[in-house]
C-alpha cells in the first residue's frame, strides 16, 4: 500500500518495527499533494522541506533508542487557525495575511510533544465562519467540501494525510467529515485547549479531529486531551484511554436513540428515507425519542450566543477592515452587535434544562443516532452546507461522532452521527466501532 493511505494506527506500527520510516511516509503524502491540490486546494500553507526535515528529526530520534510519543513520525494537517511558530497562521481572511504567531498554539504543542510531522496549514472559511475558501469536495469537484474546517476534511479524503484537526462552533467538524465521506470526532466541551486558536464564541468553540477509521481519531484525540491552565474552560482530570477502550467489546449490547431532532424537516428525502432503513435494520437497538419542548428554542439559543460573541471577536476587524469581509460574515457582525446582554446571558444559563434534559435520555441509552448533514454536500461552491444538524450538540458541548456509512442520493457520502453523554467519549467511540461491525454483520 502506498503509505499515505495507510491508516495512522497501522502506518505507526509501521515506523516502530523499523518496515517504514517518518521520512518515507511524509514524502508519500507530499508526492499525493503534488497531484491533487491544484484539483482539490486543501492547503493554505504547505512547505514540503519544512516537513521532510521534522520527518528526518523523527527517523534521527527513533535510532536513539529513546521513547518515541504517540503520533512518533505521523503527518497531520492543521486547521490555519491554530497558530503555528514556524507556519503563517491567515486564518482564511486576506485581513491577516503574512501574519506570524511567536509561539504555537496548545494543540500544536501537543502534536510536536507527541512527535507528529506538522505537515502543513488546511484552508478555513473566512475566520472559521461561513464564506467559502477554494477547497473543493475531493468526491466531485463541483461540490463544497462543508466548513469550517474545509481544508483538513478534503486532506484527509483525498489521502493526502492521515490525520487532521480543525474546529467546531456550530458544525464545522461533523459536517465536512460527513460531505468528505470519513471520520469527524468532536470531544466533550473542555477536552481539549482552544488556547492559540482563533476565538469565535468561548462557550461554544471546540476542538475536533478527522481520520479515515474510529481507531485513527481515538489515536490522535488522546495526544490532545488535557487541562491547560491558559484555557480556563479545560477539565482537570486524568485524560482517558481512547485507544485502547474504543477497541473493547461492549459488555452489553448498546441501545440507541434515534433522534429527529426539531429540524428533521430540513433533512432532505434521501436523507429522511436512508435513515429510516437504518433505524429499521438495527430493529430494537435504535428506539425513536422526541426531544422534550426546551429542544425547540436550542437553534435560536445558540444564534444568539454564536453571534454576540462573534461580533465581540471579530469587533476590530470590523472596525479597521468591514470593505474586505464577506457579506455574510458582515451581516452576523452586525446583527450580533444588536444583541442585548440580558438575552445572550439567559441563553448561556438555559443550557442547564437541556443538560437535564439530556442526561435522563443518557439514563436509558448509551448514544444518539441522527444525521450528521440534512443531505450529502451541495453542488456549488458557493456555500458550506447546512449546520443544523449539529447544532445542539455543540451547544451542549457533547461529544459526537460522524460515521461515513451511508450515500446519498446523488452516490455522494451521507454521515451517520453517534451522540454521547459529557465525558462518555471512549465509551462513544466504542459504540461507534460496535455500530458500524453489527451493521456489516
């Protein structure tokens, strides 16, 4: 196989037994760029010297004999919103082009501790918002790749990396991962450090990461999670297994919730059509639950906090620079701007009734089903796709998981995503693995 497909678990397990060195993989994931970024324009940055020599550092430090970290010789590609000491950090907007961070970002301090190859800077909507980069879905061309996190999603797709991190506000893992046809996971709020990364909305911004397989995510999510004491929102608590529980058996068979959600009238027919099949094959292990009232406002809910706060953030660069953002980006500014305090101060303590909410449902069931998309990704370049479906679980700050088990009507992938309980991640991604196995069998 050639090594840039191969999966990060087995191309790692490759580079410790000596069959395959960092330097070999990283230049098999350059030699795809070379053929289909021009197609595909998945990276921002890209300085194919710069990775080969954090390649040959890592080969040089395996013959030392000392312990190598968790991603020892992996590439990953990283969302340009995390900022990078060696790498321009632009952040999708021509606002701040050329700009140089002095230091890295928490994530990408923990990539390097790790020993993972910063292959290079993945295309991100303009600040992590909606008007499109120049990624393109690398299933036809003539589709969006989703965002925000356009870039990693496409890489990794078209096997030009194993593994990426991009960023989720709203839907900006889940939905890319879904239209890309692979892996998106986005960890429990608080897992992971937003420290030196673009802030849009600091109860809402969270980390997430992509990969070709459950294993793969579990792999690098673990390198990441950990309290940061520069992001007061991370948890202080021991990280946990995800490699190694994700691999386990069930002890007892899961039982779903197969959730609609208040916006199942956005899903497109194919999509309302595939996931009723799917609900039917796994028969008594996927029951269907409404969401109780408080559900119907959690959309409205996050808009508001979502575009306070992006206002806030972006408030400089609307001030100094307005002529070269985006409409689109211009008109959420604007009407975050005319927000009142007391409505985005209640939305933030209403989340308290969904969590209660949601943790009598986890009371009784061990994940959520629900798309992951409304639909497989649109023709056009135009836009990034709906949200929607993601919405209440960033609100929430659950965990969840997209799995690319089903098509679209258009033979595009349509994402299947698992919902877990705060905290429950290892346990989420091991229902994932028992989901897609009971499904194949």
């Amino acid at each position: 196989m050639e090594p840039a497909l191969m999966g990060a678990v087995q191309a790692r397990q490759e580079i410790r037994e000596g069959r395959l060195s960092a330097e070999e993989l990283v230049g098999s994931c350059l030699a795809q760029i070379k053929r289909l970024e021009e197609a595909v324009g998945a990276w921002a940055f890209i300085d194919a010297d710069l990775a080969l020599q954090q390649a040959i550092q890592a080969d040089q430090l395996k013959r030392t004999g000392r312990p190598l970290g968790l991603l020892h010789g992996l590439p990953v590609g990283v969302k340009d919103i995390f900022a990078t000491r060696d790498m321009p950090t632009e952040d999708g907007t021509i606002l701040h082009r050329g700009r140089r961070p002095h230091s890295d970002s928490t994530v990408v301090s923990r990539l390097r501790q790790a020993g993972a190859v910063i292959l290079g800077k993945t295309v991100t909507t303009e600040l992590a918002v909606f008007s499109p980069g120049k990624t393109r879905n690398p299933h036809d061309l003539e589709r969006t790749p989703g965002g925000s996190s356009s870039g990693s999603a496409a890489a990794v797709a078209a096997g030009m990396v194993p593994l990426a991190v991009g960023t989720q506000t709203n839907g900006s893992v889940i939905r890319p991962a879904s239209f890309c046809g692979i892996y998106g996971f986005k960890p429990t709020f608080g897992w992971i450090s937003r420290h030196g990364i673009l802030t849009q909305s600091p109860p809402l911004d969270q980390v997430g990461v992509f990969a070709r397989s459950i294993e793969d995510l579990a792999l690098i999510a673990e390198s990441l999670v950990g309290h940061d004491p520069n992001d007061p929102f991370t948890l202080l608590q021991a990280g946990p297994d995800l490699l190694r529980i994700q691999a386990e058996d069930p002890p007892v068979t899961p039982k779903l919730a197969f959730v609609r959600s208040p916006v199942w009238d956005q899903a497109d027919r194919g999509t309302q059509e595939a996931f009723a099949e799917l609900v039917d094959t796994l028969g008594s292990r996927a029951a269907p639950i409404d969401l109780p009232a408080p559900f119907d406002r959690a959309h409205e809910l996050h808009r508001c906090i979502m575009e306070a706060d992006i206002a806030r953030s972006f408030d400089h660069e609307y001030t100094t620079g307005r002529k070269q953002i985006s409409p689109i980006l211009l008109e959420i500014i604007e009407r975050g701007r005319r927000e009142l305090a007391m409505d985005y101060n209640n939305a933030l303590a209403a989340r308290a009734s969904l969590h209660d909410a949601l943790e009598q449902l986890f009371s009784w069931h061990d994940a959520i089903i629900t798309p992951a998309t409304i639909g497989e990704a649109p023709l056009g370049l135009g836009a990034t796709g709906s949200p929607v479906f993601c919405t209440i679980w960033t609100l929430c700050g659950m965990p969840a998981i997209t799995l690319p088990l089903l098509q679209g009507e258009g033979g595009m992938p349509l994402g299947v995503q698992l919902v877990g309980p705060r905290g429950s991640d290892a346990r989420l991604l091991r229902t994932a693995r028992w989901l897609i196995a009971e499904l194949a069998g």
